[in-house]
C-alpha cells in the first residue's frame, strides 16, 4: 500500500497505518533526533513523544502527500524545544563515543555551528540536507511560497558560514 | 555560493548513516508514545460524553404515510428487496434517507446471531464517514411482549479505537398481544470519521449477548460548503461557519455570538430549501444537535445528498431563546417549589414521580411542540448532580406537556438545586435566507 493511502486511513483513525506510517520513517527520526541532541537515551525518548503528538496530530493533516515532512518537523519542533530548556550544550567524549563516530574537527565544528543557529535556519538546513527534501515539499508543509523558503535558505546557508568562520578552528572543546 | 557548506552538511548526513541503531530500542518507545496517545484518547472520549445532544422523538402522525410520495421505480425497487418495506416505513420522516434508499446507498447485510430462542439480524445499513444506522430485526419463537436493547456498541474488526459520539438505540418495543418479531434501527454517530471496512456489533438483549460482524462499503464523499455568514433574529447573531452534506444527515456548524443577550435553545426551524422551494428540515427521529450550547454548534438535517438542487439556501425564521440572565429553573426539592425560571413562567406543579423531578410545561398553541432537553444539574454549592434520564409524554392535543429529569435522592441541604434548560417555549423571529450555493 502506498504512504498516502496510508496516511489517509491513519487520519480516519486506522492504528495499523499509523504505526505502518512511523516504522516506516522511524529510522529517519532517531537520526534526527541523534544530530540534534547527541544522546541516544534522549533520542529514543524523543521518538517516544514525536509517536505520542503525532497519533494527537495526525487528523490536522491536510494533504497526505506531505506526511514525511509533517512528521520530521514535529521532530525538529521537539528537539528545538529540549535545546531550549538546556542552558548549554556540553559534548564530551562520552556523548560522542556513545554516538559510535569518531569525529573529525570539522565535523564538530559544524555541528556545534548548527546549534548556534536559529531554529527556523536549523528547521530549514535539517529538513533539506539530512533529509533531502524537496523545496517544494518543505514549501507546502510550511504552507508558504517556496519562494520564502529559498531566502530562508540563504540565510540559513550564511548563518552557517558566519558560525563557521567565527569558530575559525578555534574549538572549546 | 555555498558550495562548501553544503558539501559538509552532505558529509554530516552520510556520517549518520553509519551510526549503530538499536532498533528494538526504537521500536519500544514508538510503542510506549503510541500507548500514552491511546490512554489520552480513551480519557478524552469520556470526557466528551459530557456534551449536550438532542434527541428528536419520533411522532407517528397518521397523515406522514399520504404526504410521501413514491416514484413507481422506487415502488419496484421496494419490492424486489425482502424486507425492504418495513425499512422504508421507518425512515418515511427523513427524506434523506429515503433518497439514499431510492439511489441504492442502502447497503444489505442480513446477518444475524442466534441465542437461545432469541434471534437478532442485522437486516442491512446506511453509512457514511460520520456515522452508521443499522436497520434490525429481533425474532423469537415465543411471542414477546416488550423488547429493548441494553446495550449496543460497534468496534471495528481491526481494533482501530473509534470515537464515538452519539448513539441512539433507545426504542422501546411494545405489543399487547405479543408479536413474533419486531423491527427497529440504530443510529451511531462518530466524532472522528471512520473508514469503510468490517466493524462488530456487540448488542445486548435480555441478558443475552449479541454480536453480528458487518462489513461496511466504499463511502460516498461529503460535500463541503463554507459559509461565514451571520443569521440575526431580534438583534441575536449566529454565525453559520460550514454546511457539511453527508449521505446520513446534513451538518450545520454554527457559532453563538458572545455578545448575545439571550441565549439560542433549539434552532428546530432551520432547514434547507431549494431553488424550487424543496425543504430538507431537522432530523425528526435521532439526534438532532450537538456540541456547546454557547458558543459552537452543530444542527443536523435532512441531507439534500442524493437531490442535488442548483441553488440551496439555509433558511430560519425562529429559534427557541431565553434571557441569558435567566436562563435556568432553581427548585427547592424540599418544599417542591420553583424558585425561579426563566420569563412566562412555563414550568409549573413541580412534583416527584418515581424517581423523576416532573414539571407541567405550558406550551400554549404549540401543541406539537416536542422539546425535551434539561442540561446540567448543580446543587446550592454548584456541584454537579448526575442524572441519566429524561422524560416528556406526548400528549398530541394539550397544551400542558409533561417534563421529567431523573434525579437521584438529595439531601435537604443541597437545596434549592439550579437546571439549565435546553429548550423552553419561547421564540425569537425573523426572516433570514443564506445563500449556501
């Protein structure tokens, strides 16, 4: 059965497609949830919540076709939220080696440059880079021009530089 | 432009892909999110049990059968399905059902079970996303005196939870002399829309237990109109936010303005008309209306479904209203006097009967009024008292009705203990016509 016709009947309150629907793009949102928050305890709990708001969610849902963006954004919306509530993010290399990567410099750095960001650039960067959606797709879910979403790109992109280019390889870690 | 930057936010994603994922982990805690969602929506469906409904009783005026008319094709129809007949007699007051039954919406099923010498068949349905009438037959090899359900309840086969909103099941069956078999329907209505699939009906008849599987046809789809226009009857505003036409019922969704200085009871005159001056009315059997008395409503109708007209118009000239200001009957159970109700002093000889707190209500010319309907019950310190039942005789030719509410036994310092009304006889007019299409 195909994802809309899935989506469709979790709307009309179907159980086993809702639950087909979150195995599905399971694995997508534990990485999310993984390059937002670093800890996978805290990944997994996050999977709980965003199954638990997306059950509540799921009849405010328009158009099916958009089901996967719907879902990963209540995700990024979860982990914005749980950074927030942190004073500081503190990696150490317990965090990183439970993440079972060793990392290079630069890839510390850029992680540490998206959490610099605002939450809509982060939103943005996320949906397009980690998840290749289409800018369309994210235009639609975000109900705005794509247009909009493309200068919100931009801006994103160049926010990114920015926090890039002030670390300057100067990493407090 | 940003070449490099997007380079390594590709790099990033790659390098997550190639992190170990304890899947059974996740699986776990999708289980136990979607477990805590279920919880919620079990407590929030008996919370919503709390919502006023009306229920319409059916009147059987010896004049309804004439002023049908039947097409010879719908004659034919009739009788070449078994049974049919007396389908057709029960739904006679409801034009959209008829037209549904004429356009071959109504669905056949013929499953019964058996238990002991009772037998239950479903004999077949009207559905649609919003809700189920089943049509059924009880039959015994005993002539039986009086028959009622204790209980039905629909499920779906797969387990999906289904939000049930209204049921109405309550005819009572009667016979002096003893019938073998007796027909009736059930109306279950949903909050959330269902899908057509197979569903259980688990009924409850003499202690004995019941269940008949069905399985539910391709629905036909609603037709939506937004509206957003306002009706105003001396000086009283409601908006008319969305008409929904499903095959069962048309929905009218309304909002009370705030600012409003009575309060709007049933709006039993609202219909639809057509551009040839075709009216689709209440529901004159089942539930009639729903939700909040003050601010958001939802009145159903007749559906025009199946007659499509070019042009439809949501027409009201009265509404049963109340100052706000005065809106309840307070009753001093102790010494059986009414302390205060709301102008024209309709209510009057508050007495006990059997467990009923009953009242006479004056409905002077409106001898066919048939509004029944107390709301919430609250005791001198405004806890709620529960009642589960209500009563009102229908006398056709007097203009004195009788009305009823259950209520359990109270101690004297409760009193007096404060109704809210759900209808009273007192109208506000107008002439409003809304374009709807």
């Amino acid at each position: 059965m195909g994802t809309e016709q899935l989506v469709k009947k979790a709307i009309k309150g179907n159980d086993d497609a809702f639950l087909q629907l979150i195995q599905t793009y399971k694995v997508d949102l534990y990485k999310t949830a993984l390059s937002f928050l670093r800890s996978e305890e805290e990944a997994l709990e996050a999977i709980q919540e965003v199954t638990y708001r997306a059950y509540k969610g799921i009849r405010k849902i328009k158009e099916a076709s958009y089901f996967k963006t719907w879902l990963i954004r209540i995700m990024i919306n979860y982990c914005n939220d749980q950074l927030k509530s942190r004073k500081r993010v503190i990696l150490n290399d317990e965090m990183l080696s439970s993440l079972g990567v060793s990392e290079n410099h630069t890839e510390m750095e850029l992680k540490d440059a998206m959490l610099g960001l605002d939450e809509k650039s982060r939103e943005i960067l996320t949906l397009k880079y980690f998840h290749d959606l289409k800018i369309k797709d994210i235009a639609d879910t975000m109900q705005c021009p794509e247009g909009t979403v493309k200068t919100w790109l931009n801006k994103a992109l160049k926010a990114l530089r920015e926090k890039l280019e002030e670390k300057g390889g100067n990493v407090n870690v | 432009m940003f070449e490099k930057e997007e380079e390594q936010l590709t790099n990033l994603k790659k390098e997550f892909d190639n992190v170990p994922i304890s899947l059974d982990s996740i699986d776990n805690a999708i289980l136990t999110g979607f477990q805590k969602a279920k919880a919620d929506e079990r407590k929030s469906i008996r919370k919503k049990k709390s919502i006023y409904s009306f229920l319409a009783a059916a009147l059987l005026l010896l004049g309804l059968f004439s002023t049908i008319r039947i097409s010879p094709a719908f004659a034919s129809y009739i009788s070449e399905i078994p049974g049919m007949e007396k389908i057709v007699k029960m739904i006679l007051d409801d034009k959209g059902r008829m037209a549904a039954v004429e356009n071959k919406y109504y669905q056949e099923q013929g499953i019964y079970d058996e238990v002991g010498d009772l037998k239950v068949t479903i004999d077949g349905t009207i559905s649609d996303e919003m809700g189920i009438v089943l049509f059924y037959t009880i039959e015994s090899k005993e002539k039986m005196n009086e028959m009622m359900f204790g209980d039905v309840k629909i499920r779906a086969k797969d387990g999906t939870v289904l939000d049930e909103a209204f049921i109405s099941y309550g005819e009572s069956h009667h016979s002096e002399k003893g019938e073998y078999a007796f027909s009736g329907e059930i109306e279950y209505f949903f909050e959330v829309p269902i899908a057509p699939k197979e569903y259980i009906v688990d009924l409850k008849l003499k202690n004995k237990e019941f269940t008949i599987p069905l399985t539910l046809k391709e629905f036909k789809e609603k037709k939506e109109y937004a509206v957003q226009q306002t009706m105003e009857l001396e000086g009283q505003k409601i908006i008319v936010e969305k008409v929904t036409i499903y095959p069962l019922r048309a929905a009218v969704k309304l909002k009370m303005d705030p600012n409003n200085k009575k309060q709007i009871l049933q709006l039993e005159d609202l219909r639809l008309v057509g551009e040839n001056n075709e009216v689709w009315g209440g529901i004159v059997n089942g539930i009639t209306a729903s939700g909040d008395k003050d601010s958001d409503r939802e009145i159903y109708l007749q559906s025009n479904y199946f007659n499509e007209p070019k042009e439809l118009y949501l027409v009201l000239n009265k509404a049963q209203a109340i100052d706000k200001e005065n809106a309840v009957v307070v009753v001093d159970t102790e010494k059986m006097k009414i302390l205060k109700q709301p102008a024209g002093n309709k209510l009057s000889n508050v007495r006990k009967e059997d467990g009923y707190l009953v009242f006479d209500l004056n409905v002077g010319k409106h001898s066919k009024y048939s509004g029944m309907g107390f709301g919430t019950i609250k005791d001198v310190q405004g806890k709620e008292i529960e009642s589960h039942a209500q009563s009102m005789s229908a006398d056709e030719e007097s203009n004195m009705k009788r009305v009823g509410i259950e209520l359990p036994i109270l101690k004297a310092e409760q009193n007096p203990i404060t109704i809210e009304l759900d209808f009273y006889p007192l109208w506000i007019k107008g002439n409003e016509k809304i374009r709807i299409k």
